[in-house]
C-alpha cells in the first residue's frame, strides 16, 4: 500500500478480518472511537447573558450619531467618539467633557483607550490610528502608526499584550497589528458567519473578541476567539432598540456598552458569564444498515470534576429522554461512549451534551462495525444561514441502497450521501433549502424543508432532493432563514468521508500542514470549488519540512465550477514526497478584497484508494491546537501521526502534551520548528514520545509561542481518520 501519513515507515499490517469487530469493541472498552458511527458537531464557547439593559438618548446630552466607545478604568468614565470630536460620558450617562480632535481627522469612526500609552487610539476609516490624552491635549505625534495593507478601519481594541485590532467593513475582515502597524494575523467575517458582513466595533474581551455586524437586517452582537471562530450570538440588538450598532466596549469583566448611530443610543448590560459552553451537537443518524453503530469522546476543559447531562431529542425537536451517561469526568480528562447507551429510546435523532461544570468539547468517527469505512470530524461547526458541502455523490436509489454500500448479493453499487441538519434554535423553526451542483456548476437539483425549533434531518440526500437524484460528482449549497447546523458523510464500496457543513472561505491564503504524493493511485487530492460568478485563479505551493519550495503549479477555475485532482497529475513527482501546502487564490481586485469565496480541501487515500479522509485547507495559524483523541497502540495495531507546520518568519516553540482519560500528562515533548518548516511523524518517533509510547484513549495539547498549523491522522491498513486541531479551551 502507500504510505497514508507521513514517511515510509507506516506500517502495513495483515488484519485478519474475523478479529476486526472484536478489536473494535476493545478499542471501545478503552476508550478509543475507531469502531464507531456518529455525526457531530462541537463548540467551545463560554456562554454570557446580558442583563438589566440600561439604556441613554445621548440627543438628551448633546451627543448625536456616536460612532465609537472605549472605557477608560482608571478614570471609571466612557468615551464616545463621533465626527471630529470625543465626549467623556459617566457610567451613568452624564457628559463630563467634550473636545475637538478635528486637526487630526474630521471622520472618527473607532476609539480605544491604551493601557500603554495611557492615551485614547482613534481610527477615521483609513490606515491611519491616531492618538490624544483623555484630557483632549495633543500627543506628541498626531498618527501614533500607520497599518500595513491599507485597511478601511472603522473600530479598534487593544489586546493586554499591546497588539492592536482593527475591523475593517469594506473587507469583511478582522486585523491584528503589531504596536509598529505589521499584520500579524487577520481572518474574514463571514468566515465566522457568511451574513457577517458589516463589522463596525470590536472589543478585546476576557481573550475573546465582543464584535458588532451592522448590516441590513442583521444588527448582532457576536463573541468569537481571536482565531476567528465563533464563541456566541450574544444579543440581537435591534431587540434593545439599536437597529444601528457602531460600537462596543468591555466596562471590566461583568459588564458592556454599546452605541447605536442612527438611534443616537447608549446601551449598557451587566453580563452574567457562565463556563457551560453551547451545546455539544451529535446526530446518532438514524442508520437502516445494521452493521453501522454510534459513538464519540468526550474532554473535559476544566480542571475540576464535570458531569455530563444528555439530552435526547426526535426529529421534531421533542425531548424524549434526559440522561447522566456516566460518573463525572475527572479534571481534563475523557470519557467515550455509544450512542444507543445515551438513551433508553431507540429512535432518537440528535443527542445534547452538556458540561453542568464547565466546558467539554467532543471527538467523534463515524463507521462500520468490520472498520472498513471509517472517517472522523474533530472542531466545530458554527451556526451559519448559508453553509456549503464541498462534495456530493449519489447513485440511484434501489432496494439495495438502504445500506451505507453494495450489498451481498447485489449488482448495483450505491454510492450515497447522507446529511444531518440541525435547528439549534430553541423556540422557532426555519424553513431550509438544500441546491446541487455539479462540477461544472449546474444546478442539477433543488428541495426544501422545515426544521422544527430544536428539530434536525438525518438521512439520505436523495430524501431531500428527491428519488431520482443522482450525481457522479459536485457540491451542495444549503441556505435556511435562520442559523442551522449540519454535517455530511459520503459512503460508497470502499470508504466514508466526512464533511461539516460550512460558510465558503474569503481569505486570500490557505494552508494544510500535511500532503503526500507520488505513490499514485493513492496520494492527496485537492479540491477547490470556485463560488463566485467569474474564473479565478490560484498558486499551489508545496514546502518541504525544512521550508524549502518543492513545487507550485497555478490552477485556473471557471465560475461555479470545482477543480478535483490528485497532486501525482499536477506534480511530476519522484517517488514518495510530503510536506505542507499553501494555497495562494488570486484577489478580486488587491485594494479592497483578500480572495474569493471558495471551499478547499485535501482529500487523503490510501491503500490503493481503500481508505479516504478529508479535511478543509484552514485559513490561518493558531497558537493552539487540541486533538481530542489518541490512538497509538501496536498491540491494537493503530498508529496515529502528528504534523506541525509552522508559517511564520520566526522560530516557533511548540510543546505537546499527551493526557489520558484521567487527565493526567502521560507524555511530553518541546520541539523549535524552524521558519517555514515542520516536524512530522508518527507518536512512537523520536520526534515526538519514541519507541514504545503506546495509549488508547485521551487527547493530545499543543501549544507554540508562534500562531502554527496541525493535523493528525491515525488509522490502519483499513481505514484512515484525519483530523484538524481544535482551539484549547484555557
């Protein structure tokens, strides 16, 4: 076979088939999900409620279309930026003073105070950021640094390290500079939600970004990480009377304040924070093929005990069932479980989890029981109204095609694409329209249905689009009147692979930190689906684990259409090659656009195209990255790789750390990743634990001083499970 992971070394191993479902029931006994079937989707949100909204005409006070808001704490006042001028207003509402900054910009669009400089740092719409003292005397230099890259800035916070960010609406995007203006980090809005397309105020919060979207129709305001994900919808603003948010500040750790332009608006809440993140999502789906069953781990975020509630719910949304699966999970560590023993009934649809102490966040494969078909989804999705399926194929329905795959006695082969949707919404329900296309961007089908509040669909794509749907090859596009969940899984004779559900990517540059190629029929496909109205063109780049440019080839995509292929028919490659890649999509137009709408993905294959896994191409680095499964066991004969890439133009010091189910550290090891280079290997490397290290069950920490990429893969000769990294829960 050719080597699936990352060097000639992986083994190949004879299984003797009669074993396999044994094996698999002892994987589970130890806690690993190798022989497991599931849908899933995980968040790690913190949870905050606002609370006794108080609420200020800032007409009565002389102040009119408030643009920006910043919090001073050593003088316990606000200040309020609009045209040409600030105001320093009382928690209460009162105006304390007013001063001109019209010399600098007649245009003030953000305001954030600087715990360093202890001045206020004003943005007007341009690159510029300019300084005053609270007082409204002039700083020494009128623009205290100008920003790489020409952004439209219109709000700015300050991180306790000193690192500035900037949104900018025109782009969609959010922008982190360094104090001497260097982009050190962005990541596009409507990556966290595709209707996001109006960020107009940002505040640095507890590690987190509070963010206000002003756009038509769409006032909210949003809790993401700093990486770009999607912590919370916090508030409907329009709910509180501001149809037009322009600002938010963070008035210490239990309270906010935002101004709203058009309703000339101060709008303060106490905040009541909670550790319990959004529900853990997971579709048991429903399977009509006896040989599939359902199951997922579980990691526990904080250091004290957490017990585990599961919620059990039908298609239409009801609660059938309220459980406590197991004994509390001990302080970072894991538990694993099937789904039929969450629940007493056998017809549940979809399975809430929840941390009653803390935040938890879930691993989980799906499968078969003979471990032939075998994919996982590790992260999260977020709650999106438009979100895509990169891939989609389906045979014509038959008798036989209940099943995940041909059946004994059977001709025809089924090639199916099953899908789970889910409502997360607690109290309305959404009307849901499911589109496919082709590769060459045809629409080919088109169905609709209605998700119950609380309700989800798991089945057959078929099921929505209708009985004679059939599609060799293309995409799905999914777009529901208020923000759903989803995930889809494509089963054919020889393996499963797995998608969540996403909104398309807008970042001009993206990468994968794992490839291989040259050992064709196997090796990785690249998969790029081109959602904009008109031809695009990208750079593929591949890097060896030293940086060094191995190969980059141009690809040009007609509108609507999908590129689909192996790296071997791109790339002359001889023999064996890995490494990482990164994508370079050509702008729109470079002064107003980073890239274009696009979804990618590198599809893995193995074993002469036997086994398959797919995972997005990310759009940017992280400093951390939790893999929330290990299996690493020769005995088991599973083996797990570990490949860190990192981007940057500095050395990064990655530590990486094993804990078992008991959340104790089992294994540790630094290592300095050069710039532009990567270290990959399998767990028993000497990279990474050596020879010996065995574990089934637990997860993996990784945390780097610099923002790197990660993915992992395990697996055997029979199946392959890749997963990406998702952000540490500190």
């Amino acid at each position: 076979m050719g080597d699936p992971w990352l060097h000639p070394s992986f083994r190949t191993i004879e299984t003797r088939r009669e074993d396999v479902f044994v094996k698999a029931m002892r994987f589970f006994n130890l806690g690993i999900l190798a022989s497991i079937l599931i849908l899933s989707i995980a968040s790690s949100m913190g949870q905050i409620t606002l609370k006794n909204p108080e609420t200020v005409d800032l007409r009565s006070i002389g102040i009119s279309r408030p643009k920006g808001i910043t919090y001073h704490p050593a003088r316990g006042t606000l200040f309020i930026a609009r045209r040409g001028a600030v105001f320093e207003v009382s928690l209460e509402g009162e105006r304390l003073n007013r001063f001109d900054i019209s010399y600098m910009t007649e245009d003030s669009e953000g305001i954030v105070y600087d715990h360093r400089t202890e001045r206020l740092l004003i943005v007007d719409g341009t690159d510029n950021v300019y300084q005053v003292n609270p007082d409204g005397s002039r700083a020494p230099r009128r623009v205290f640094v100008r920003l790489d890259g020409n952004p439209e800035a219109f709000g700015i916070t300050v991180e306790p390290s000193g690192a500035i960010w900037v949104v900018d609406r025109h782009t969609e995007m959010a922008l982190r500079y360094s104090r001497h203006g260097r982009l050190l980090w962005s990541f596009s809005c409507r990556d966290i939600l595709h209707s996001f397309e109006d960020p107009k105020g940002v505040s640095y919060w507890n590690g987190n970004l509070l963010m206000v979207d002003d756009s038509g129709g769409s006032q909210y305001l949003y809790l993401t990480s700093v990486f770009g994900a999607m912590r919370q919808f916090v508030a409907d603003t329009t709910e509180y009377g501001a149809s037009d948010p322009d600002g938010v500040t963070a008035v210490g750790s239990d309270r906010l304040c935002l101004v709203s332009s058009n309703d000339n608006l101060l709008l303060c809440f106490d905040v009541e924070k909670s550790l319990i993140p959004q529900d853990f999502v997971i579709a048991p789906f429903s399977v009509k093929a006896p040989e599939g069953f359902v199951g997922l781990a579980v990691v526990n975020r904080i250091d004290a005990d957490n017990p585990v509630e599961i919620q059990a719910l039908n298609h239409e949304g009801d609660t059938v069932d309220r459980s406590r699966l197991f004994d509390p999970i001990r302080g970072s560590g894991q538990a694993a479980f099937i789904s039929t023993e969450a629940s007493t009934v056998r017809d549940l649809k979809t399975l809430i989890l929840r941390g009653t102490a803390g935040p938890i966040q879930g691993f989980s494969m799906v499968g078969n029981t003979s471990l032939t078909h075998m994919d996982a989804i590790a992260g999260h999705g977020d709650p999106e109204t438009e979100m895509y399926f990169p891939e989609i194929r389906s045979s014509a329905p038959s008798p036989a095609s209940g099943a995940f795959f041909r059946q004994a006695g059977t001709t025809q082969p089924s090639e199916v694409t099953s899908v789970f949707l889910f409502n997360p919404n607690t109290s309305q329900s959404t009307e849901v329209t499911v589109e496919a296309f082709d590769l060459d961007g045809e629409k080919v089908a088109q169905g609709n249905l209605e998700l119950q509040a609380y309700g989800s669909f798991t089945g057959r794509l078929y099921e929505i689009l209708g009985d004679d749907f059939e599609l060799a090859d293309g995409y799905a596009r999914v777009t529901a009147d208020r923000p759903i969940l989803g995930s889809s899984y494509i089963w054919n004779d020889l393996n499963a692979v797995s998608f969540i559900g996403r909104s398309a990517t807008t970042s001009g540059t993206l990468w994968a930190p794992h490839f291989f190629g040259g050992q064709a029929p196997d090796g990785t496909i690249l998969r790029v689906v081109n959602l904009e109205d008109r031809a695009m063109s990208a750079d593929v780049y591949l890097y060896a684990d030293d940086g060094s440019e191995l190969a980059s080839s141009r690809i040009t995509i007609e509108a609507k259409q999908v590129f689909s292929e192996l790296l071997d028919e791109i790339f002359d490659f001889d023999g064996l090659v890995t490494g990482y890649m990164k994508l370079e999509i050509e702008p729109r137009d470079a002064s107003t656009s980073p890239g274009r709408s696009v979804l990618a993905t590198l599809t893995y294959l193995g074993n002469s195209s036997r086994t398959a896994s797919a995972l997005r191409l990310v759009a940017g680095p992280e400093q951390t990255a939790d893999f929330l499964q290990v299996a690493q066991s020769e005995v088991l004969e599973i083996f797990q790789g570990l490949a860190i890439a990192n981007p940057n133009d500095s050395e990064a010091v990655v530590e990486v750390q094993v804990f078992d189910r008991q959340g104790e550290i089992t294994a540790s090891a630094t290592v300095i990743i050069l710039p532009g280079g990567r270290v990959s290997g399998l767990l028993t490397d000497d990279i990474w634990f050596g020879d010996g290290f065995e574990q089934i069950g637990g997860h993996i920490r990784v945390t780097s001083d610099q923002p790197i990429l990660a993915y992992s893969l395990f697996g055997n000769p029979d199946y392959l499970a890749a997963v990406e990294g998702v952000p540490h829960i500190p």
